[in-house]
C-alpha cells in the first residue's frame, strides 16, 4: 500500500509519533512517502517532491493537527 504520511513537524510529540508510525509501516512493507522537509525531520529517504505528493496514495496520515 502507497501511504502519505503528513505530520507537523513544528511539534515534538507529532514529530516522535511520526517517526514511529513511519518506522512500522516500512517494517510492514508499505510505501510511505511525505514532504521533503518531514523525511529529513524523521530521518527517512521517503521524501517526495510537492508536485507528486498527493498521486497514487492509497492512504494519508495526518499527525499533529489542529484536529
């Protein structure tokens, strides 16, 4: 499964759970993809450009929003 995984990465919290959910899903065998920005953030090569960000995903996660 092709998951987007948006978080906010201003936030500590939202950042670790990120971090977490990323590394079990890869661990399951999805692909997670998320912005630039957040990969660097959590420390994986799952960046994908903005123009891409949102084509083919099966699912998107959003962590640390303002609900």
């Amino acid at each position: 499964m092709r998951i987007l995984l948006i978080a906010a990465i201003s936030r500590p919290q939202a950042l670790t759970t990120a971090r977490e959910v990323t590394t079990w899903l890869l661990e399951r065998g999805h692909q997670v993809h998320m912005p630039t920005a957040l990969a660097e953030a959590v420390g994986c090569a799952c960046a994908v450009d903005d123009a891409h960000l949102t084509a083919g995903n099966d699912l998107a996660i959003s962590i640390g929003g303002d609900g």
